[in-house]
C-alpha cells in the first residue's frame, strides 16, 4: 500500500507520543514492505535545536516531506496541517492517515476526492489546559470531523472509545499504543552531569505542560520530606508560562533536578535507574512515557486516572487525581526504608512487554486500513 501520515510535529523526534506512534508505525510498515511518506512539520524542535528535516527526505525507509507553517502557537499546526493535507490529495496514496483531533479538521478534503482516511484520537486534545479558545474550538471540529469522515476512526483507549460512541454514536476502533523492551543501562552520564547514583531519585519525564500534573507532584514532594532527588525531565510544548512557574516553584529546592528536554543514553540511564517513575497527570490518550517506564521495570506511581491505570494494571501504585494530601501520603509510603514492592522490575518489564506489541499493533492498524472497522484487540 501506499500510506500518508499527517499530525505529528516531525520523525524522527521524541517531542511527544504522537511522534513516537507515527514513527514506529511508519518505520514497521515500510520494513513490511510498504511505501510510507510523513508530513514532518518545518520549525524548532522541543530542544530549542532549529529542525533540519527540510535536509532530511528519507529515515529507515519512510519518506519525508516537510511542510512550512509559522511559529505562532494558534496557527502552527492549522497551517501546516492544512498545506500538508493539500499535498497529499495529489500523492496517489490509498489511505491516508490522520493523527490528533487537530489535523483531521481537513479529513473532509481527501474525503471529497474520495480518497480511504484514518484517524487515530491520540487523547480529548480540546481539554487541555495550554489551548486557548480558538484553539479549543478548532481541536473540537477537528473531532467532529474525524468522527464524522473518517473511514477508519481508531482511539487508544477503551474510555475513548465509548466517548465517541455516545457523544457522535460512532463506532471506534481500539488500537493501542505499544513498546519494545528496553536495554538497562549503568548510572554514567546521569553520575557525571547530575551526582545520580541510582535508586537514589524519583523521576518525573514528560512535557511539562499543566494536564501532566507536575505542579502537583512539586508541591506533594515538599510536604513529604522525601529524601531522595527529584528529577524533572521534559521540555515545554507551547506552554512556556507554566514552565517558568514550575521553575519558580523548584528553583529554592537543591533537591529538584530539571535537565529539560532528554534523549539519548541519557534518558535511558534516567529510566534505568530511578528509585520511583511518577506520572500524575490529569488527562492522558495513552501515556507513551508510562509505557516506556515500565519497559525498564520502573517501578510506577500514577494518578487514578481510567488512560493510567489501563496501561499499567496491576504493575504499578495509585493516588487519586488531583489529590495532593493522598500524592503526599503515597511518596511518604513507598519511599519509606521497609518499603516492600508487589511486583519486581523483571515482571514489570515482561507485563508491559508481552501485552503491547508494536508488530501486532501494525498488523491490526493495516488490517483496518485494509477492510474496516473490526476490532480484533484483546
């Protein structure tokens, strides 16, 4: 087959979870045997490095096209997705293939050339906090769009699922996102940069935008009196004043690291070796970094959330949403000296492994391209 893939900010990159879903679903189908084009999008990368894809025309197989747009928050992805989308109507695809709620506002084009679209709703994008009101109303016709045009509709979480099912009365497919096991890696680089010797940190590593729920872990760290280090490892997207407040809030604390944006051997290390993986968030599609933690055998505490808990089952600790007091209470717990773990790191690791597998998650989203919504997920 022939696939386009539009929505995400640019492959290969780790900005975010749609960018790792796009590539490893591009990267697979193009080793399957398949001609893949992305639509990467022109601008600055997450570390503040100037994005040299317009250089960059083909990674493992997959072809890329870089399209322009402008650096303003409100109109960055609206451009681009529209010039993106205009560009694929004449690249002769058989599907092509739409990722977050803001992009699919143009599915309806390649729909009226009669061109086969999916959609995947990598998470309710018009709930977060960072969007303003045009943003939030664009995201939400984005939706209605998907919802409405799209031949394939795939969502990554069963809550999703039933959303669309109620507010549009239209059918979903659940695919969900997957991982690879993770190659453990000795404290070196984190030792050199950061004094990090390993079991000695808890490690928060997202975007640090406010859905995340990093202010809250901030303020649930100073109560505890936890001992051991935090380490904040993320950079912003389109949300640099709650990245100042969170800076403000950290910068009297020698025991809050913020590296800002990781990659590499680097985030391996951070992954590898943390005492506790925390994401407190508020609203998730289907955490890519939970994921991710859980490969290494991280041992994991989230908020309660249906996206969190659906990920990491039984494998990993909970504290209510939102709850400062009960973050507080839980980090005094399993940070204490006696602190038994139900699960060790190996089973962790086998659990999350075994059940998201990004082959068959390939197979599954081809198998849809191909003959429609049936949902064969187990």
């Amino acid at each position: 087959m022939k696939i386009a893939m539009i929505g995400h900010k640019r492959i290969p990159s780790r900005e975010g979870g749609v960018e790792r879903v796009v590539e490893e679903l591009a990267v697979r189908m193009a080793k399957k045997g398949h001609e893949v084009c992305v639509y990467n999008r022109k601008g600055h990368h997450v570390s503040g490095k100037e994005n040299d894809a317009k250089k960059q025309r083909e990674y493992k197989g997959v072809r890329i096209i870089t399209v322009p747009t402008v650096e303003k928050k409100s109109l960055n992805a609206v451009l681009y997705a529209f010039f993106a989308t205009v560009h694929a109507l004449f690249g002769h695809y058989d599907v092509i293939h739409f990722h977050a709620e803001g992009p699919c506002a143009f599915l309806w084009l390649p729909r009226l050339f009669k061109i086969r679209t999916a959609a995947t709703i990598h998470g309710l994008d018009w709930q977060r906090a960072k969007w303003g009101g045009f943003a939030t109303r664009f995201l939400k016709y984005g939706e209605k769009m998907a919802a409405k045009y799209a031949d394939v509709l795939i969502v990554l979480s069963p809550e999703t699922k039933q959303y669309f099912k109620q507010t549009y009365k239209r059918e979903a497919v659940y695919i969900p996102n997957g991982v690879d096991r993770a190659v453990l890696r000795k404290p070196q680089f984190i030792t050199e940069k950061y004094g990090l010797c390993g079991e000695d940190y808890l490690l928060f590593l997202a975007r640090i935008v406010p859905e995340k729920g990093l202010h809250y872990l901030i303020e649930a760290y100073r109560k505890s009196g936890c001992k051991k280090k935090l380490v904040i490892a993320g950079g912003s997207s389109h949300s640099d004043s709650y990245l100042e407040k969170i800076q403000e809030a950290c910068k009297d604390n020698p025991n809050v690291i913020m590296t800002g944006f990781v990659q590499g051997r680097l985030l391996e290390e951070l992954y590898s070796n943390c005492y506790l993986y925390i994401l407190p968030s508020d609203i998730e599609g289907m955490p890519i970094s939970l994921l991710e933690a859980m490969s290494y055998g991280a041992q994991c505490l989230i908020s309660d959330i249906a996206e969190n808990t659906g990920v990491a089952g039984a494998y990993a600790e909970t504290f209510h949403k939102s709850d400062v007091e009960d973050l507080k209470e839980k980090l005094c717990r399993l940070t204490a000296p006696d602190y038994a773990f139900a699960h060790t790191k190996q089973e962790i690791a086998e659990y999350v492994t075994e059940k998201y597998k990004w082959d068959e998650i390939v197979i599954q989203t081809m198998g849809v391209y191909q003959n429609g919504e049936k949902n064969t997920w187990k």
